[in-house]
C-alpha cells in the first residue's frame, strides 16, 4: 500500500514537471517550485537529509513524499550540478593539460603564455 502511494505521488511528480513547473534553488537546503496549473509555490526546504514541503498536503496529512518533493526529487537527479573541475576562467597547456599557466610576455603582438610543468611557451590562440 505504501508503496502504491510513492508511486502515485511520483507519478504526479513527474506530470507536474512535464506541465512546466519551475523550481529555483535558493541555497544548498531551500526550493520554490511553481506547481502548475493552479499557479501556487511551495517552499521546499532539507532539514536533516529530509524534505519538508510548505504544501497542505504535506503539512495536514503528515506524510514522508508528497508529489511536490517528488517532483524536486526528479529534476535533482536530472539537473545535479556536477563538481567543477576547473575555474571557468582557467587556461589549460594543449601539450600537458594543466592550469599551472602563467602569462610571460608578448611576442608579435598577442600574449604569450608559460606552463610551469612542461615549460612550454605558446601563444594565446594555440592555447584557445
């Protein structure tokens, strides 16, 4: 029976997210989403490794999933940002792969560019 109704509440999940729902990240522990159709917004929050919904549903009934965590519980695992490797304006060597660069001069005009690693100099659209 539990089981039916994590289903079911899924299920729903996942229709409201079909429909256009919008859910914005507030910090690490905090979500709005923008329930269609009726146009409402719930705050989701993570207290403790658990999902808590400002939804009636959710507060009246007193139950563990209702289809608003369910929908944030799939776009989560859709739209998991993952880990960033690099800074976004990192520059990697072309010849060792790493960001240890540094700038070193201008040669012809553009700018010139050092690998501490593999002390290789390049010129700025070698490395782009």
């Amino acid at each position: 029976m539990i089981n039916q109704l994590v289903e079911i509440r899924m299920k729903r999940g996942q229709e409201i997210l079909q429909q256009g729902a919008t859910i914005t990240k507030i910090d690490d522990y905090s979500y709005t989403i923008n329930s269609l159709p009726s146009n409402s917004i719930y705050e989701i929050n993570n207290l403790e490794n658990r999902f808590v919904c400002s939804c009636p549903d959710f507060q009246y009934r007193e139950i563990e999933l209702c289809k608003h965590i369910a929908c944030l519980q799939i776009w989560l695992t859709k739209t998991e940002e993952k880990p960033k490797v690099f800074a976004d304006d990192a520059i990697q060597c072309d010849e060792c792969g790493s960001i240890r660069i540094i700038k070193y001069g201008f040669d012809c005009g553009k700018q010139t560019y050092y690998c501490k690693d593999c002390h290789k100099k390049s010129l700025e659209n070698i490395l782009y």
